[in-house]
C-alpha cells in the first residue's frame, strides 16, 4: 500500500479557485488552515509533504515581510517538505526578500495557471 503523501494549504485571504480537488486528484490527503499560527500547531501532529500558502505582505511587520517566516522555521525542520507560495505580482518586491531568505521555494503568481501548480506539485 503506498505511504499517504499530505498537503497542507495555508487559505489566509482566499479570493481563488479552491484546489483541493485538484490536490487530492495529484494524491494527496488535504489538511486546510486559515492561519499560519494554526497550519505550525497542525504541523506538530502531520508532517506534510507540501505546504501551499498565499504571501500576505504585511508592512507593520518590522523586521519581517509576512508570517511565512515563521511557517519557513517551522518547514526547516523537515527535510522533504517544499513550500508553494501564492502571490500578487505587485508584491514580488516584497516577496523577493523572503526567497533571498529561502531560495527553495516554488512561486507562482495569481491567477493561478493550474498546469503550473500541478508541475509543482509533481515535482515533490
């Protein structure tokens, strides 16, 4: 029996195609949070294989570009799990801070090309 592979989608804002269909057709058990506080806490008891999260830029943030930093602390810990990362173009600036932080993750920009997400996710 193959081992069950697990996803975890970060939905904080929301505002596209809900994926889930297309997550568990790509094989995949989806655990879905609304925060990245919850998606750390469920990381505790699920070790996923992928994290699909949406980049907020957050400016009141001092020393940080979003609450992805503290999701990526969390993902260091566990060799074999990639991080897909949502975001507006408008933000990419902002966005390229975290990827200087943390080259390995997969960026897609919105509108979501679903053949890019599935790519993405096959390339686990």
């Amino acid at each position: 029996m193959p081992q069950q592979k697990h996803l975890l989608a970060v939905i904080e804002l929301g505002g596209y195609p809900d994926f889930t269909s297309l997550y568990t057709a790509q094989g995949f058990t989806v655990h879905q949070v609304n925060s990245v506080r919850k998606a750390i806490r469920l990381m505790k008891q699920v070790t996923p294989e992928v994290i699909v999260a949406e980049f907020n830029f957050q400016s009141d943030f001092r020393d940080r570009t979003s609450s992805l930093e503290s999701l990526m602390s969390g993902v260091q810990r566990s060799q074999h799990c990639k991080v897909i990362v949502f975001y507006e173009k408008e933000f990419m600036h902002q966005l390229e801070r975290l990827t200087a932080q943390f080259p390995e993750l997969v960026c897609l920009p919105f509108p979501i090309e679903t053949e890019q997400l599935i790519t993405a996710l096959q390339d686990n």
